[in-house]
C-alpha cells in the first residue's frame, strides 16, 4: 500500500474524532451546566409559599377631607417613617412598617387592618388584657427602642386615627391574614444561617446588619430593634422571614432556612431593653 493512501485513511479515520472534539470546545464555550448543575435546576423547589397579596399599600389621596384626615394622615406619616415623625419617641432607625409591612395591610406580615375591633385583648407577654394603646407602647419601647408616646398625644391619637382608617371597610371586604405564618417547632442553626443571610440578606440588609436607614431596615447593632422586640425571637422571626423575605423573591426559603437566618440574626449585638416599660 502507498504511503499516500495510508496518509488519506488516516485522515479519513481522524475526523469523527476531530469534529467530536470541536463540539465539545463549543458546547463548553456555550458555558452551559454540567449534567449535576442540570440536576439541581430541574430539582430546585418552587416557591415554597403562596404569597397573598389581599391589599395595598395606604394611600393618601384616598383619605377624606374633614376634621379628622389631618390625624390620619400624619398617623400614616408616623406608621410609615417613625424616626422622622415620631423622634422624640424612637431609639432607632426603624419604622412600624418596616414589621408591618405595606403600611400595615399586608397578609402574614403582622397586618393591623381590624386592630381595633381586637382590643382588649389577653397578653401572653403581659399575663393580663391590654388595650391598642398599650400595644403601640410595647412596639415603641422594644421594636423601635424608644419611649412610651404621651397617652393623649397628638402622635397616640393619630395612630389610632389611622388604624380606624385602615380598619373602616372591615365587615364589607376580605381583610388580610392577622398576624404571621404557621410554623413548625424546629432550632436554628447561626452558622448554618450565616451562610443564607450572606447569600439571601445582606444586599439590601448589608454585611454588618446596619441596613440603609430608612430604606432598608437595620437587623441588629444600635439602630436595630432592642432584645426585648418580638422580632429578637427566633421563631417570630423565622415565620416572618418565610413568608415576606427576600423581598425581591418572598417564600424562596424552607422553614429550616428561615429558621436558621433568624438564629444568626438573634445571635448578633442588640440594644438592652428598658424593662421598666413591662407595664404594657
């Protein structure tokens, strides 16, 4: 046989290998997933919880003309930006809707639409009946670290103008879900949950938990709330983590995981509570 045909089925026999080669490189060059990458994508949860979205956020321009809208109106400006309309009274950077979110209408986010149909109510805290005045004084004095409003102040009376706002159409619309979701009993892990805070959290909540005031809500550190919040909880935090956070993606997280973020974030520096203030 001549050398030019053994060089001719030589390269006869090299180009399948060669083509198979070149389809590889480009494949690669594509950057798609590996077949374990492909596995996670496919297996990867849906959104673990339904988010209601029963109501929206306050607005202003809906609040009647009369004798009592200046009140409601600068208790929305209270509810919505505390430290600004409320100084006097706060210890931190945090506002009430930064807990109750969308101005206190939204579901499974500690909605206050109705509030005051509930008061009197019993206190686990308290160990006795308590009124939404003395309600408001728990957040003021744990949530937001600071001091109990003047009970016949302008800023008590306008809260309570707003609430009753929010609350006017109770018996006539489907009201958002009271309180936050249902959770099972689990321990959260703070090393565990640094690594979702890290990944979930700290673009907007920031590295250190100091947040972007008034944006962004502080997590702990001296604009943060106190060790006395409900938020400093685990598992309230955990059951309002689920539900409403991240906020660009809510209800991503497990149980677990929003169990274990709430841990890491109890486990960092918060302000001492002023138990002098457990007569609410």
């Amino acid at each position: 046989m001549s050398q030019t045909l053994i060089l001719k089925l030589l390269l006869l026999l090299l180009l399948p290998v060669t083509a198979v080669v070149a389809g590889q490189r480009a494949l690669q060059n594509l950057h798609l997933p590996t077949a374990p990458a492909q596995e996670r994508m496919l297996t990867q949860p849906p959104t673990s919880q339904p988010i209601p979205r029963t109501w929206t956020p306050p607005d202003a321009s809906r609040v009647p003309t009369g004798s009592s809208s200046g009140s409601i109106l600068l208790g929305m400006h209270i509810f919505t930006e505390t430290p600004k309309y409320a100084s006097a009274y706060v210890g931190d950077q945090l506002s009430c809707s930064n807990c109750h979110l969308q101005g206190g209408t939204m579901s499974y986010a500690i909605a206050l639409v109705g509030a005051p149909r509930w008061f009197p109510m019993f206190s686990e805290r308290a160990k006795r009946n308590i009124s939404l005045e003395d309600r408001i004084q728990e957040c003021v004095t744990r949530s937001e670290n600071g001091t109990p409003l003047p009970i016949d102040g302008p800023e008590m009376t306008a809260l309570l103008s707003y609430f009753e706002w929010l609350s006017q159409k109770v018996s006539s619309f489907a009201t958002p879900a009271r309180g936050l979701a249902s959770l099972p009993s689990m321990e959260g892990d703070p090393v565990r949950g640094a690594t979702v805070y890290k990944g979930q959290c700290s673009t907007c909540h920031g590295a250190d938990g100091a947040g972007v005031p008034p944006i962004l809500p502080a997590l702990w550190g001296p604009d943060a709330y106190n060790d006395g919040a409900g938020m400093n909880q685990v598992k309230k935090m955990a059951a309002f983590v689920l539900r409403n956070m991240p906020q660009n993606n809510p209800g991503t997280l497990t149980p677990q995981q929003a169990y274990d973020v709430a841990a890491y974030v109890a486990s960092k520096p918060h302000s001492s509570y002023n138990s002098a203030y457990d007569i609410y």
